[in-house]
C-alpha cells in the first residue's frame, strides 16, 4: 500500500548516529533503557524525592484537620494530649533517631562497598529498631483502647471536653496510624534490601536501592518528629519551668 | 533527508499475545491499554450524559426517579473526571510520546508505568461495583454531611475507587518528572523541548501535589462515614465546610490537569499546522508553569456562597483573575503563530480551532465567577455547567481529539480517512455549541444544577440542549468508527505525513520498541521551523 | 409546552440591577474578546492558507513588547472586574442596621420560615417591597442552598452554623425560591415562593392570623418548660448567669477570653455548654443536643433578645 507522507520533509532536529559495531559491557544491574549506571542512579533518587513529596501532601490534608480542630478548641486538646504517655513517646523518638543512624551508616556501607555482613547488620539494626517502635506503639493502642480512649460507641471521656478529646483521638489513631502503616511499608523494603545486600548484589556502582530506601526511611522518622511535639507536648513544660 | 521505510518490525507486532501486552513494559503499549480503558469509561459517562439529558427534555421528573436521576449524575461526574478526564492526555499521548519527545527508550521508570494502569483499572473497578450495585447518589463532590450521614448509597465503593486512581495519577506524574529532568538526550535542554513537554511537566507538578490530598479527604469521608467519628458533621462535632475545602484544594488544581495537556497539543497542532515556530515559546512554556503554580492559590472561589468570610472571598477573588492572565496569553500566542503562517485545513488544525475558539469562551466565562459580586446569582445553576463544560469538552476533549487525529498515523502506521474527519469536527463543533451555549441562559434565568425536575419556563433550553447533546453523541462515535477501521483499512502512513518537526517524527511508523536504537543527539530546537537565536525570551 | 421564552431573569430586588449591570459589563468585555479573537482566527486561517504542499511559514519567534501588551492590558481589566466585584459583594454582604429579619431553616425537602412575630410558613416567604430584609438561616440536616434568582441572592444554608443573606424587594409579584446545594432525592423540590408585597398588603398579610405566638413568646415558654429559668435567675445568683441585657454584648469567659454573645455563641451553648462557660460560673449546664429543633433554639435566641433590661450586676 502507498505510504501517506507529506512531500515536505524538514530537516532533522537530531542526529540519529548508527548502532555501534560492538556493545560494550554493561554493569549487570543496569536496565535497558538507560545509557549509563549514573543516569540511573540519578533517576530513581529523583523519584524516590517526588514520591515524598506526594507523602508530604498526604499527611498535610491530615496536619490541615489537626490545625483547625486544635484551633476550634485549644484546651480541650491540651486536656486531651496530657493522658498520652509522654514517657513512651520520648522514647519512641530516640528509637526512631537510632533507627535512621543505622539505616544512614548502612547507606554508607553499601555506597562504600563493604561486606555484606556489615550491610546487613546496619539494615537489621534499623529492622530492629522499627520492630521497636512498632511494639510500643502497640502497647499505646493497647492502652488507649482499656482506657476507652477509642473514638467509636465505646469511647468515654472523664475530663472537661468530651467532644474535642474525641477529635483528638480520632486525629491521634489517624495520623500515628497511617504513620505505623508507612513504618510496616518500610521494614518490608529493608527485609528486601537486607536479602538483596546478602547476595552481593550492591557495589559502589550500584547501592541505589539502599540509598533510595534510606531516603524513605527518614522521611518517615521526621514526620514521626511532627507527629510528637503535636499530639504529645502539646501544653507541657519542663518540671519546675 | 531520506523517507524512512515502515519497518516490519515495531512495536505492535512486537511480541505476540494477551501476556505480551498485560505484562509490558513499553510505554507505548502502555498507552493503548490506557486508550482502551479511557475510551471505554467516556462511552459509559457519555451513557449517563445521554440519560440526563433525555429526562431533562421535559419538567417532571417522568423519565427516571429523582433518586436515578441523582445518582445518573453522580456517575457521569466520577467517571468523567476521575476515569476520563485526569488520565486522557497524559496517559494515552503522554505516555506515548513523552520519552520519545526527550529522546529516551522509554519512561524513566516502565514497571512502575504498567503499575499505574493497573491501579487505574482496581480503581475503576470499584467504582464500577458502585455503579452496578446501587450507584453512589452524593454528586461527584462528595459534600459532607450529605455523603457522610445521610445519603444512602454506596459512597465507601465510590469513594475507594478514586483514592485507588489517584495513586495512577500519582505515578504517572511522578514518572514524566523524572524522565524529563533525567532522561533527556544529549544536546536536549529545557528550551528546546517541545511545549507538549511543558505542558506534561506542568501537569505532572500538579499531578503528585495535588492528588494525596483528595485521597486523604475521600479517605476522611469513609471513616466518617464507617466509623461515625465527627470530622465533617457538625452533628458529630464536624466541621462542613472544612471537607469543602481540603475537597477542592485539589479538586480545582485537578481542572488544571484537564486542561494543560490539551493545550500542549495545542501548541503542537498550532506550529504543525502552520509550519512556523510558536509566537513567544517562552512565554508559552513558563504559562504552563505559572497556571500549575497560581492554580493552587484559588481553591476558595468554590466557597464563595458556603460563608466562609468576606476577605478570604477577597483573596481568592483576585488569585482567581491572576490565574487567567497565563490562559490569556496562550490564546494570544496561538493566534499570532497564525500570522503568516502556512495553514493547514487538516482534521488535527480543525480540532486546534475549535479548541482556541471554545475554550476562550469557557476561560472567559471564569472570569464571570471569579467576579465575587456575580458569582452569587450564578453559582450552582447551570451557568457553572456551561462554563465548565465549554473548557473541559470544548477544551479538553477538542484537544484531545486532535492529538488522537494528528499522532494516529504514529500511533497505529496507519492514516485516518480525512474527509469524514473534517465532518465528525465540525458535527461535534456544532452539537457542542448547541448543548451548552443554551445552558448559559438558561443559568442565568435561575435553573439550578442536579435537578431532575425544573421550572416550566425553563423547557426551551432544556429541549435545544438535548437536542444537542444528540447530535454531540453521534459526532463522537463518528471517530470511533473510523479510527477502528483505519486500523484494518487504511492506506499506511509514513515517518512523517504532516511533514512536521519534532523527534517524533524522525522514527518509523509505528515507532520500534526501543524507539531509537540509540540515543540521538539534538542539534537545535525541536520546535522550530526556522533558526532562531537560542533560549530565552521570544 | 413553551407557553414563554424568557431570557433574562426579572429585576425584583434592589440589587439585582447592580449585579445585572456588572454581567453586562462582563458580557461586553468577554464578548469583544472573543468576537476579537474568532476574527483573527477566522482571516488568519483563510489569508494564509496552505497553498502548496512544500510551504512554510515566515520566521517570526516572538515579540517582547506584544507579550507585555497582552499581559498587563488583560491583568488590568481583570483588576477592574475584581475591584467591581468586589464592591458589589461587600454591598451583598452587609445588611443595613435595622433590617427586618426572618428566620429560615432548612431541612431535607422543605423550607421552614418563621418571621419574629410569629407568623410561620413552609415555602413561602413574604417579604414587604422598599425593606430591607435579612434571612438569617440554619439546617436541621445537610447542607442546602437558599437561592431567589430574581432577586439575585444565594447563600449556602450549613448545618451547625447560621449563614444570612439581605435583599431590598423592589416589585409585588411572586418569585421562585430554589434550593441551590445538592442535599438528597428531593433536592429539585425542595423549592417555594417569595412574595413581594406593597406594605399596606403585607401588613393585611401579617395581621390575617399570626398562629402561635411571635418566636420570643414562643421561647419564652421553652425558657420555663426545659427549666432553663431554674438556673437562669436573673438575679444572677442562680447556677448560671442571668441572661437579661446580655444579648449583643461581650461575655468573660473562664479562659479569660472574651466572646460576643449573638446567634452563634447562643445556639453553642444551648448545644454544647461546656465550650465556653462565663467567667465565675461552674460547668455544670447539661446539653440539649437532640432536646431541641433548629427552630426551637432560634425561639430561645429571639427570647433572650427580647430580654432587655440593665446589664447584669457582678458575677459572683
């Protein structure tokens, strides 16, 4: 069949040089649409930072509500915010802080190409670190829920301000628990990481995906640093200040 | 340069079999899953478009119960917006040309590509398993308490079908972002890329902000409603007017995602069809950048009459006329690339017209409802249906459909037939006119939106606008018909039938997987019909 | 069937003139663009097209000065709309002093108005010409919308919070009232009639039988039956504060904020009392959530009103 073309042809904006005789060797690990280990690197980090941008869109709507209750009703947050357990949310942060220690120390394993057995330490402290603050977390639910502090039919308020205790539980559970939902994603991608870092697989050509996780990982361990001073400080002072 | 032979190897014939193509990993064919799933969901909103339509040809509401009607419009929304609208463009065109506009093999990241349409389809899904089951009756903007306590619908199905799709918003958007600044070819910088390019990274800014925040909200809505907390009932302790907010914050930045694409296109068929640079690329280019950015600002112009207060109206007022500016200057810049330009009467320049002329008008008609003291009367009547309808049918679709006319014979190899295209344009060019420009009128008489039944005195208009629509419905199917059968039939088309500049234009038809077996380097614009000084301003 | 063809609205309302003067003046700015535009189009496309295949345009890359031109000259225009608009909506949106005002609630399909002295209609609302009246409007459900188009007026009507709109009737007649904020099946019902009256009609009209008492007669006897009064005294000695005068003044709270104690601040306390409780008073008012209709707690406000009187003596 004759072909439709158009008897104008521009010249080409591009040269389009011929495929070279002989392919040279490409690291194992780098996908065919690339042209070079460093454009990939480069991609997948790029994304990885887009992708917590959307995150950081994600809790906002969820900041937003927090805002705008806290304002509707200062005291009655603050009321609220006393009955959690500042004890156990202090430590929670420092075992998040640690956890991004040795995820940023396991990063810096794989980008300098140690032994696996390093690399996998690191990831595992941080898995275990996670595991951590995932129990304790449990154990807060735990105890809110005996205490009746689940907003629902069952839920039951001793203080002055029923109503925006309730809001502040309902925000609490919503945004620690979409925050522990984000820390379960993670600890999955450090058990692949882990597995992938003990077949070798990393060299200082190719640690993207410790990199990549890494950068999902503090992104995580700083929204749990918003998280803290909002839901459990709010009106506390030093003793004695 | 030398025709480029069609090859007998490409990428449809790539690789043989369901597998091969649900298991793909190239955007191409990316795109046409995407094409299959989009033209599929506009034929049933069209559905319910004609529905409407149909009760709506008379007072009473004698054709459907109320409780149908609502729901009939509910679904058309949902699936127009969420399943037609947001992914058209940048998943049928974008995905497929996009890598090969910056000379790259494919997108920066193809598996999460297929990931993308395979979330569109769950999402699409479940709302599907809404419709079927029941239908969700709350309008497509979900207004608590309404959707929270007491519609009686299937509003959490609803509901988790667009928090799933806009995870494939998402990931397309955050997939040309990195493709665009990482995977460009040597000699490719920023200012000579094609404004199709522009337009795509603009969305896609708009794409990965805005999209978390409705599904926060969409999630916020079936808690509320699963769990009765009190986040937007004020029975509960809610707030209203809060879900209104976080509601539109995206929901308007969305419209931007409507229509940014087209005008890419239409940027692209402008300087195609008339074989000459686009008046003031720069200024085109940074547009798109100032319309993502400025249309995050403007959210409150659909709070208006909800009692949030005077000087928040104020603000979002003026943002809104801000907002126009960057659309204005587009139009502006289309219209003077025509001055001395060598034009063609093609079906793509058909579709570019009707874009230039129907979507001024429906930009035009924003103004009318950013003007604090008129959107009063017209807010909520169909004033607000005709206007949106004018920019994103008369705009979005319009666009859309001269992409699809104007990248056919790259797509598919093959021509369309061109003269019954020029008539299915013009057809939809006239029924489009005659459906929505009686809805202005009839608005502003007063005859609000999502009635099933109306004011008697408002029946004329009623009646020329279905009248319309019909002849709107058979305008689309026309391209239906005879782009399937182009497929079969028609003659095949060659690298370059419009002889138009871009990259795209410099592989076979249809294109081979890989595109470019290797990597082009790029000597000047892309855009350009003439040499021109480098970058920057005009 | 098409027994008229209207095209424009009626102007029943003092206002709508303003607001049709500015449509016009949109509608002649917008159209002189668009009628500029398709013109261009339209010769462009016609004096310069393709007449060979092997053509191409001129090489023409842009013009700073015409790029300036078409921005600022649009900003400027949109600044007049805004500036015009604006000033028609600050009109729209301040009730003169004085206003006569009639309550308005709405609830899944029907308006419930109540005008002060009592008299009570189900969509209907009349109105005297040459007043200014104010709608002030609560939900008893969902969000609606009070909308007359010939007067020009819309204003959502938001559960758990009191929106008002105002217009001047200028013309006898009878106009549509439409809800205009999709709220469930009988949405496109849930609609009624104002009627604008000469004042000598509307006087017959009000004195033709007022059944039930004026809202403060009617609050008043809520006053005694939900034994507000127990606490209430109006020595100010009571459980609660007095509430004689204090209607249109500022409250001290026990947080040490003041509040201003209108509408809102009333129906939140009747609803939700441990909000803000007065400074030198105890938390101890119950609430009367699911106690009370809309209607009812607005017979309570229009009660308290009525109580004038000194301000009351110190809190203890």
């Amino acid at each position: 069949m004759p072909e439709s073309q158009s008897s104008y042809q521009p010249a080409p904006v591009a040269i389009h040089p011929a495929p070279a005789a002989e392919h040279p060797a490409t690291h194992p690990w780098l996908q065919h649409h690339f042209d070079s280990m460093e454009q990939q690197a480069e991609a997948s980090t790029l994304g990885m930072w887009v992708f917590l941008c959307t995150e950081i869109l994600f809790f906002g709507g969820l900041f937003m509500a927090y805002l705008v209750y806290r304002h509707a009703s200062p005291e009655g947050f603050q009321e609220a915010s006393h009955e959690l357990s500042r004890l156990w949310g202090t430590t929670n942060t420092l075992v998040l802080i640690c956890s991004s220690l040795t995820m940023a120390l396991g990063v810096r394993a794989a980008q300098t190409n140690q032994s696996r057995k390093v690399i996998v330490g690191w990831l595992g402290a941080t898995i275990v670190f996670g595991i951590g603050f995932l129990g304790i977390k449990a154990w807060e639910y735990y105890d809110k829920f005996v205490h009746h502090h689940v907003p629902g039919p069952n839920f039951h308020w001793d203080g002055l301000y029923p109503k925006p205790a309730e809001q502040f539980y309902s925000l609490y559970f919503a945004m620690t628990g979409l925050h522990a939902l984000h820390m379960i994603i993670g600890i999955g991608i450090m058990t692949v990481i882990a597995v992938l870092a003990w077949k070798n697989t990393f060299d200082e050509e190719y640690f993207t995906p410790v990199e990549v996780a890494g950068l999902y990982w503090h992104f995580v361990d700083i929204v749990w640093i918003f998280l803290f001073p909002l839901l459990y400080l709010i009106g506390g002072h030093f003793k004695g200040a | 340069m030398d025709t480029i032979a069609t090859p007998t190897v490409n990428y449809l014939n790539n690789g043989h079999g369901l597998k091969s193509w649900l298991l793909t990993k190239d955007h191409k064919r990316i795109a046409l899953l995407y094409l299959f799933s989009i033209t599929a969901f506009f034929f049933l909103g069209g559905f319910f478009a004609l529905m409407i339509r149909l009760e709506l040809l008379t007072p009473a509401s004698d054709l459907v119960q109320p409780d149908t009607y609502n729901k009939l419009f509910t679904m058309h929304g949902i699936v127009m917006v969420f399943f037609f609208l947001i992914p058209s463009i940048p998943a049928v065109l974008g995905n497929f040309l996009v890598p090969i506009m910056v000379g790259a093999k494919d997108l920066a990241f193809p598996r999460i590509n297929l990931l993308s349409w395979y979330i569109y389809v769950l999402g699409g899904l479940f709302t599907l398993v809404a419709a079927v089951t029941g239908g969700v009756d709350t309008g497509w903007t979900f207004y608590a308490p309404y959707s929270t306590s007491a519609s009686n619908s299937h509003v959490i199905t609803a509901g988790v079908g667009v928090f799933i799709t806009g995870f494939s918003s998402i990931l397309t958007g955050l997939n040309f972002i990195v493709t665009v600044h990482r995977m460009r070819a040597p000699g490719l910088t920023w200012f000579r890329l094609p404004l199709f390019v522009w337009s795509m990274y603009a969305t896609s800014l708009i794409m990965i902000l805005g999209t978390p925040v409705i599904a926060i909200t969409v999630a916020l809505v079936a808690v509320e409603r699963g769990l009765h907390l009190g986040i937007f009932d004020p029975a509960l302790g809610g707030d209203p007017v809060l879900f209104q907010h976080l509601f539109w914050f995206y929901s308007h930045p969305a419209v931007y995602i409507m229509i940014l694409p087209a005008m890419g296109v239409v940027s692209e068929l402008v300087q195609a069809g008339t074989r000459k640079n686009i008046f003031g690329y720069a200024f085109v280019a940074f547009s798109s950048l100032a319309i993502a950015i400025i249309g995050f600002l403007v959210w409150g112009h659909h709070l208006f009459v909800s009692g949030q207060s005077t000087y928040a109206g104020l603000v979002f007022s003026i943002l809104s006329f801000f907002v126009a500016i960057p659309s204005a200057v587009k139009v502006f810049n289309w219209t003077a690339t025509l001055y001395k330009g060598s034009i063609s009467w093609d079906t793509p320049m058909l579709y570019a017209y009707g874009f230039i002329g129907l979507f001024t008008i429906g930009g035009l008609t924003g103004l009318f409802l950013a003007t604090l003291g008129m959107d009063i009367h017209v807010h909520d009547t169909y004033f607000i249906i005709a206007h949106f309808h004018y920019v994103m049918v008369g705009g979005a679709i319009m666009g859309y459909l001269g992409g699809m006319h104007y990248w056919w014979p790259k797509i598919t190899g093959r021509m369309y037939p061109e003269s019954i295209a020029r008539f299915a344009a013009l057809i939809i060019f006239v029924g489009f006119n005659l459906t929505f420009g009686p809805q202005f009128i009839v608005g502003y008489l007063g005859m609000p939106r999502r009635y099933a039944m109306y004011a008697p005195e408002f029946q004329i208009w009623n009646v020329l606008s279905t009248a319309g629509a019909t002849i709107l419905g058979v305008g689309y199917l026309i391209p239906m018909v005879y782009f399937i059968w182009s497929v079969f039939r028609a003659p095949l088309a060659g690298s370059n039938p419009w002889g138009a500049r871009g990259l795209e234009w410099e592989i076979p038809s249809p294109p081979p997987t890989e595109n470019f077996v290797v990597t082009p380097v790029v000597t000047e614009g892309t855009h350009q019909y003439a040499p021109s000084r480098e970058v920057g301003i005009a | 069937m098409f027994t008229n063809f209207p095209f424009f609205p009626q102007e029943a309302s003092e206002q709508a003139a303003n607001v049709d003067a500015l449509y016009f003046f949109l509608l002649a700015v917008t159209g002189f663009f668009m009628v500029l535009i398709a013109a261009l189009v339209v010769f462009f496309a016609f004096k310069y097209r393709r007449r060979h295949d092997n053509e191409v345009g001129e090489a023409i890359h842009g013009s700073l000065a015409l790029e300036l031109t078409w921005t600022i000259i649009p900003l400027g225009i949109t600044m007049v709309m805004f500036v015009w608009g604006a000033a028609t909506y600050f009109h729209m949106t301040r009730p003169p002093k004085g206003a006569m005002e009639i309550y308005v609630v709405g609830k899944q399909w029907m308006w419930k108005v109540q005008h002060v002295d009592g008299a009570r209609e189900i969509n209907e609302l009349h109105v005297p010409i040459g007043r200014p009246v104010k709608l002030i409007m609560g939900s008893e459900d969902v969000i609606h919308s009070f909308f007359i188009p010939d007067f020009r007026v819309k204003e959502d009507v938001v559960p758990g919070r009191y929106n008002t709109l105002w217009f001047t009737a200028s013309k006898p007649g009878r106009y549509h009232i439409f809800c205009t904020q999709y709220c469930g099946t009988k949405h496109s019902n849930m609609i009624g009639w104002v009627t604008a009256m000469d004042p000598a009609d509307y006087q017959a009209w009000l004195s033709g039988g007022s059944s039930g008492g004026s809202m403060a007669n009617n609050g008043a006897k809520l006053f005694q039956d939900l034994a507000c009064a127990s606490c209430h005294l109006e020595n100010g000695q009571g459980r609660g504060p007095s509430l004689a005068g204090t209607y249109g003044h500022e409250v001290k709270l026990s947080t040490g904020q003041a509040v201003m104690m209108d509408d809102t601040y009333v129906r939140e306390s009747i609803l939700n009392p441990q909000a803000k409780i007065v400074a030198g008073f105890q938390p101890l008012m119950p609430t009367f959530k699911g106690l009370v209709t809309e209607e009812q707690i607005l017979q309570l406000t229009a009660y308290i009103k009525s109580l004038g009187g000194p301000a009351p003596a110190a809190q203890k």
